[in-house]
C-alpha cells in the first residue's frame, strides 16, 4: 500500500512513518516544515518514500491507500506562535484530507488530542465526555480547532458516508520528538542532561498520564485498520503521573544534578489529564505495555545525541 501522512515530518508522523515502512508500505510525506524539520526525516529509506513540501490549508491531489492527518503543531510554544496558522491547518487541513479520501475511496484517521477535554471536571476522561473547554483562551487555537476537526470529519462520515477514523491522543514521547518543541518531556529531559534547573509551571501538581510513541502508534494504526465507525477513541497511558514525580524521575534516570525551579501556571494549563481507554480495550484489543522508565530511557538515548 501507499500511505500519505499529512504533517509527516513530525514527532508522530516520523514514527507512523518508521512502522509502515517496516510492514512494506511505501510513504507519501507532506509537510510545510513550518513546524518541524527535514532533517527528521533523515534515515528513512529513500526508495520507499515521498516528500512533498505543501501546505495543508491549500487543496493537493494524488493517488494513495489511506490517510494519516497529523498535520498540526502540538505543542504549545510552537501553535500559539501563531494562533491563526495553527486554526487554519486545523479546519482547512482536515476539509483538504477528507475530500481527499473522497476522491480516492480511502479512509482518512484523524489525529485528533486530549485537548479536545480541556481543563476536564471528570476524571479519567471517557470519548463521551464532551469537555471544559475555553473557547477564546491563549489554547483554543489548538483546542477548539481539533475539536470542529472531529465535528468536520462526523459530518463527512454521516452525510458522504466517509470512512473516518478519529483518535484522540493523549501525551505521548519518545525518539523525534523536537527537543525545543516546548513539551514537558522534552524540556525536563534536555535540562535535566545539561543540569539545568528543571521547570515546573504551578506547584507540580498536575496530573498527566504519558505513552510511549511505539505503543501510540500501535494504537493509531489498529484504529485505522479495524471496522470502527467515526466514534473517537482514546488512545494513551492511563497511568496517572504528577509534573513533580516526573521531574523527579528524570532527574534520577539521567544521574543529573539539576534542582527544580517552580513558575506561575500559565492560562488554561488543565489540572488533570488521564485516559479512560475501555473503547480501545473492547474494540482494538489494545492497550500501553511500554514501562515509563524503560522510555524514559530511550527517550533519554535519543536527546543526549543533541547534548
């Protein structure tokens, strides 16, 4: 089969990448770099794949199998850099991919997030929990843009009868991820190597649950294969972690010298995020099985090459 993965250049898209290829697959890859950088893509096999420098907001036509949706800046920093962009790609990115699927009878998976609960008042969180979730803080560019992604794409699936696929993910790590990019493993680990005080937003109280990207992307592409209809599902660790337990872990597993510094808790910064992944368990026969310190460790591997 040939694959195209919309935002193929990132954290999620290299690694979906890594796995398809590996199964024989060939590999459309598109991505403006707005986001992310070529040279994640160093290493892959060059004959088994494609790049195509586009972006998504702009119409694009080609023949594929299936569509993986992951064209998106995730991580804080980089979408409210520029709210506006990251709106756009999140509304006339998911229009281009499923009319896209349309024209080639192809199913379309929508990597959609956690963020669609924002600041959640249930815990853990259920694919029928509709969220809390701000509409015009400094997140809701990300936030509620994922969020009418999900409602384009039912509407799609009900009145084009469009075969989607929506997952939503929930914090994943591990190799690939920017090691800038903003996003609390990558800056813990990156400080914790070089022993820098370690930054904690609010009192490290927050709860997040953490995956490892192998055990996501299994997940992504047994939702992609399955019968599923267009209902969203979870896809992530429900193992609960504060932000200080995990400061504390890195700290230890990189032998690091670093002490923790604590600063005000940015705006809309949800208190508590955990998965409830019954769905994923009944239907895809699916769950996590990566130990967070075994990768932590490879996540550790991988930034020290930066260092």
């Amino acid at each position: 089969m040939e694959y195209l993965i919309t935002g193929g250049a990132g954290f999620l898209g290299r690694n979906l990448a890594n796995r398809l290829l590996a199964e024989g697959h060939t590999v459309i890859l598109l991505d403006d770099f707005s986001s992310s950088s070529v040279s994640n893509l160093s290493g892959l096999e060059k004959s088994k794949i494609k790049i195509i420098n586009h972006d998504v907001e702009d119409p694009y036509d080609m023949s594929c199998d299936g569509i993986f949706n992951f064209a998106c800046p995730a991580s804080p920093i980089k979408y409210q850099q520029n709210p506006v962009k990251t709106i756009r790609t999140a509304t006339l990115g998911v229009f281009n991919a499923v009319d896209l699927a349309l024209r080639n009878r192809v199913p379309v998976l929508q990597a959609s997030t956690s963020e669609v609960y924002g600041d959640p008042l249930i815990d853990p969180q259920s694919e029928d929990y509709w969220g809390n979730v701000n509409p015009i803080g400094i997140r809701s560019c990300y936030d509620e843009g994922k969020r009418i992604g999900e409602t384009i794409l039912t509407d799609y699936a009900r009145q084009y009868s469009a075969e989607v696929k929506i997952a939503r993910i929930f914090n994943t790590y591990g190799p690939y991820m920017a090691p800038d990019d903003g996003r609390v493993v990558s800056n813990f680990i990156m400080q914790a190597l070089q022993d820098f005080p370690i930054t904690i937003y609010g009192k490290g109280n927050q709860i997040r649950s953490f995956c490892f990207v192998d055990d996501t992307i299994k997940g992504v592409l047994k939702l992609f294969e399955s019968k599923m209809d267009h209902r969203p599902v979870n896809i992530g660790n429900p193992h609960p972690l504060t932000m200080l337990e995990l400061a504390k872990k890195i700290i230890s597993l990189t032998n690091s010298n670093s002490k923790i510094d604590f600063f005000d808790l940015p705006g809309d910064d949800p208190k508590i995020r955990t998965p409830n992944i019954e769905r994923a368990i009944e239907k895809l026969d699916w769950k996590p099985t990566t130990n967070i310190d075994d990768g932590l460790i490879k996540t550790i591997d991988y930034f020290s090459t930066f260092i």
